[in-house]
C-alpha cells in the first residue's frame, strides 16, 4: 500500500495555531487524554504515512529525524522508534542538549537511547559532516518546530533547517514544515521543504494557503484521538472528518 491509496478529502475544516493549542489543552486537561497517549497516536500515525511514502515497506531502509527540543521532536523520535521495529535503520539529530528536552521528548529520547538508536547533537557535529549523514537516508523526518512557534527560526535550529535543505533528502515534516508560519503559510526565515505532511489532528490553516504550495508537498491528515468534542467550543464541527480512515490526503484548495 502506497500514499495513493489512501481516501482523498476535499473540504475539511482547519485550525489557527491558537485554535490547535486550545483543542489540545481542552483534551489533555478537561477530557482527560494523557499527553503521552497523543503523542504515542501521532508517532504512529507519522510513521504509518512515511511506510506508504516509501512504497509501503521500510525494512533495510535509512530513516533520520531531525529534531528540536519541544514535543514536536517527541513525534518524531518516537515515530524513529515504530520505523526501527519495522526494519528501518533509524537515527536522530537533535538540534539541543538532552538536559533541554521537553519531559515527553525527553522520554522518547531515553527509550531510544536504551535501544541503541545514534542520537547526536547537533552542536557537535560540523556541517559536512551531518549533510553527508542526511544525503545517505531515504527520508528524513522533520520534527524540528511545532506549530506554537513564531517568527523566524534562530540559532541551531536554523542552522539544521539550513543543513536539511543543503541535505536534499526527501523530507516527511511532522505536523507542518519547519519554519513556516501555521497561519499564513508564509515563511519569514528559513524554512524546510517537505516532500510530505503529515498533519496531526486537524490541518493548520497555513499549510493550504497559496504561500506553502512548494514547502508542503503531499499533504496527510491523521487522527491522533483527539475528540469533536475537543473543537466544538471553538465553532470548528471535526465530527465527521476521519469517516473514511484515520489517515486522509488532504487535495488542495
């Protein structure tokens, strides 16, 4: 099974980033889904999408995420986790030190630790040096930024975007692109560009907006658990939004 075979939707509603933040904090604090149950939804769901990417196999495949220090990075160093068990050979660049992981990125950093995945830091590494590493993978997973980021990204992990784009690898971005704007699409500094999105919960208002067309790619919207009911006081109506699959290519506008 590939990325074609999955049911295509054309309308479908979409969130500001300050709508997604309220949906997510509505379902952890007054639905009461732990955090760490969405994150393990997304992880899987993004490594489901980047299996089809792939042609629907990953065994004997390289795999390489590239990550920040927020929960952004989370998914995808769990998403590396669910690629390994399905025979991929995964490794991480983490844009930070350990010691600056949020709690659950931290979390899926130790569990990859403890499986002998490589993870680096990226301060430590030269430029040649993780290009080379980027150019060799059959894809690399961007967990770079989530969509609570603003303005133009800075220091390291600018830099990674940088060395992602010189590594010219195709890119699967976990949620959105990072370095673009989740509302406009536009992008004020450097930015990744994805040969796939996967999009989690709903899509981000930015990724369907003329701006993004070339950094987006193929655009997928998964289900990572987050109820309707999660959305309702926002005036968004999501009920009926996964009725065809838990992962959906979003056809654009």
């Amino acid at each position: 099974m590939t990325l074609d075979a999955l049911p295509v939707v054309r309308h479908v509603p979409t969130a500001t980033a300050a709508q997604m933040a309220e949906a997510d904090r509505v379902a952890s604090e007054e639905l009461r889904i732990p955090l760490e149950a969405l994150m393990e939804n997304a992880a899987h769901q993004v490594a489901v999408a980047t299996r089809l990417f792939l042609g629907g196999a990953v065994a004997g495949r390289d795999v390489v995420a590239v990550c920040g220090t927020g929960n952004n990075g989370g998914d995808a160093l769990a998403a590396l986790r669910h690629l390994r068990g399905w025979g991929a050979r995964v490794e991480a660049y983490v844009a930070g030190p350990r010691e600056r992981l949020r709690p659950l990125a931290a979390l899926q950093h130790d569990v990859l630790a403890g499986l002998g995945v490589p993870l680096h830091d990226t301060r430590d590494l030269d430029d040649r040096t993780v290009v080379g590493r980027l150019r060799r993978a059959d894809a690399l997973l961007d967990g770079l930024l989530g969509y609570s980021a603003r303005g133009a990204p800075r220091g390291e992990i600018a830099r990674t975007i940088r060395l992602c784009e010189a590594g010219a690898r195709p890119v699967v971005a976990v949620d959105l692109p990072s370095g673009l704007d989740p509302d406009t699409g536009a992008a004020p500094g450097d930015a990744v560009t994805a040969a796939l999105t996967v999009t989690l919960g709903l899509p981000k208002a930015g990724l369907l907006a003329a701006a993004a067309r070339d950094r987006v790619g193929e655009l997928v919207l998964a289900d990572i658990g987050i109820p309707p009911e999660a959305y309702r006081s926002l005036g968004i109506d999501a009920r009926a939004v996964f009725a065809e699959g838990d992962l959906l290519r979003v056809a654009p506008r």
